[in-house]
C-alpha cells in the first residue's frame, strides 16, 4: 500500500506540473492543435522538430513615427502665413464675404428655446445695441404642439439685481405662433436681460437674452470727396460727436455686393474737427474691378474709455450705408505695405523654420 500510495502521488504531481506549463506564459506553442484546421494537422505532424512556428503578423497597421522636421514645416508653415498677412497694414486688411457676416457690429443672433416635441420658441431683434432713449422692437415665434396664450410679456432687468426696469405684452402678429411688442430703451447705459414670459400648455416657460442700451455719441453726416493719396484712398466720414475724446471708426469697403476691406482708423474729436480720414491701401484695391460706386458699409464707432475701467460706448452709422464715386484708381498698386518690425518679424521665424 505505501508503495502505490507514493506511485500515485507521483502520477498527480507530473499531471499537475504538466497542466501548469500548458497554462503558462512560457509554453508559446500551447494548444497550437486548436487553432489549425483540420487539413493542417497533419503536415504540422511531419514538420521538422529544427522548424519553428512564425507569429501571425499585427494585423493593425502601427502609425508613422512624425518626422524629424515636424517643428520646421509648423515654423516654415506660420512664417509664410505671417509674411502673407503683413503685405497688408493693420488699418486696411482684405475682407471676405464669410468675414464681412461675423464682423457686423450691430447684429443680434435669435436665439432659440427647444420646447418639448421638437418645437422652439425663438426671441429676435432687430439689432443687439440700442442708443438710449429708442424703441426696442421685440418679435418672438413659437413652433410646436404646444397650446399657446393669446399674448407673451417681456421684460428688461438689470442682470445684477434682476429689478425691471421697462415690460410690455407682445400680442399675435400675423401667423399664429408669432408675437411683437415694444419696449422703450430710457435706461442709463448699460447691459440689460430681455425676459419673454409664455404659458404653454398652461405652464410659464421663460426666454432669456441680452442686449446693451448705449447712449448718444452724435451723428453720421455722410461722406467727403474722396482721393488717392500715395498708395491710398482716403475715404472721409464726417461724424459730430456729442463730447469731445478719442473715438475708433471701422467700416467695411464693397465694390458693388462684393466686400474687398475692413478699414479703422483711431482720432481725437472735438468741436473743431468732425472729419475722420479711413484708408483703403493699395493691396486691397489694386486688383479689383471697379465699375460705378463703391459702398461704406456696417460703420461702427466706438467712443474710446478715457480712463481705465470706464465703459466702451458704441454707435452705428446708417443700415444702408453710403455710396461714393471713387477718383481714377490706376494709381493704386499691389505693393506690400512697408512695416519695419512686421519685417524683421517675418524673417526670426524664417530662420527659426530653416534651422530645423
């Protein structure tokens, strides 16, 4: 009996040691039967013992290491962006019809509500800056399964206290679902909340946005003659401000429909001086064809803070903007305009890139 029991311990421990090698990490042919067919059995039986099995290859293709010149290109890449944006002076940069949309200075963006149902209740204005003292004409439309009141309310509060400071009825309009109203902009200036209050369904559901109440800068009062001076057209703008100080105007420059230039330009205005010279250089203008007028559109003025920590003021000029007759502009050429610092600028990162 001792003598079996010992054949029998021996018979467990080599099953036991035999079982931990065919599970262990180091057995890299283990259960390779399992992953052959059928038909490959066989000729893997008569294979050499001196032959080894190759790993399967990755299926998945390992990314390209980046190239050793990667911050060179990147470099190389910035200074040609940088030389090709200082062919043109800071005051009189080409302008494109995308461009042209984002830098409306006076426009506001509905903005809509979703409701449940896939419906949306969207408040509009006609623009986001009002001068104090206008009206403010609030439109708002609600879409949807939603069973509407007969009339919405709105109501401007000052964000920080959230007081009301002016509230009215918007009633339907037109279709249904579609309301307006009227508010008086008489606030002091400032940013303001525009609340629009529906039931629907018999529940309150409120529509938030802003808008700012700007006070009164003075008047547009049209255009001057316009000539060539160098490589520029001097465009003058006559505005009379309300108070003397440091004012910033900006317009956009079409030939017909198209846009070509956003133009600014900073002065001091007072009683003396109502005239404000904006510059088209000559790499905006040089190579467009100009048949008839040009336009000034979407001009913007900016009443500039006189000390730190006061408030920019805003006006506009006219919705529809000014039209002019320009003079001969053969003179005009495609030269880059001469910026010293913006040169040497452009030559640091062409160095910097041919190091690389």
């Amino acid at each position: 009996m001792p003598g079996k029991a010992i054949i029998l311990f021996t018979i467990i421990t080599a099953v036991v040691v035999g079982t931990g090698y065919l599970l262990s990490a180091d057995n890299h042919t283990r259960f390779s039967w399992f992953t052959k067919p059928a038909s490959d059995i066989g000729s893997a039986s008569s294979q050499s013992p001196t032959e080894t099995v190759q790993p399967s290859p990755d299926p998945v293709q390992q990314p390209e290491p980046p190239s050793d010149n990667a911050l060179g290109f990147m470099l190389a890449s910035v200074a040609d962006q940088y030389a090709e944006a200082t062919r043109y002076p800071a005051w009189s940069v080409p302008l494109s019809p995308e461009q042209a949309r984002a830098y409306r200075g006076n426009h506001y963006e509905p903005v809509s509500l979703p409701l449940e149902g896939n419906g949306q209740f969207t408040v509009t204005l006609e623009k986001y800056r009002f001068t104090e003292g206008e009206q403010i004409l609030v439109a708002a439309a609600i879409q949807g399964p939603q069973v509407v009141d007969r009339s919405l309310s709105a109501t401007l509060e000052r964000p920080e206290s959230r007081n009301a400071v002016a509230s009215t009825t918007l009633e339907q309009a037109g279709s249904p679902g579609y309301f307006e109203g009227v508010l008086a902009a008489n606030e002091s200036p400032g940013e303001y909340r525009l609340i629009v209050e529906a039931r629907l369904d018999g529940k309150p559901v409120r529509h938030a946005s802003t808008l700012t109440v700007e006070p009164y800068l003075g008047d547009f009062e049209g255009l001057g003659n316009a000539w060539v001076s160098g490589n520029n057209l001097i465009i003058p703008v006559r505005f009379s401000p309300e108070d003397p100080g440091f004012y910033a105007l900006s317009a956009q420059l079409y030939v017909g429909q198209r846009p070509v230039a956003q133009l600014q330009v900073e002065k001091r205005l007072d009683s003396t001086s109502d005239t404000i010279n904006l510059r088209a250089h000559g790499t905006v203008l040089a190579n467009q064809t100009v048949d008839g007028q040009l336009q000034l559109k979407n001009l913007q003025i900016r009443q500039l803070p006189a000390r730190p920590g006061d408030r920019t003021n805003y006006a506009f000029g006219p919705d529809e903007g000014y039209s002019f007759t320009p003079p001969d502009l053969e003179s005009l050429t495609d030269t880059p305009a001469v910026d010293p610092e913006s040169e040497q600028r452009a030559a640091l990162l062409r160095q910097l890139a041919d190091k690389f």
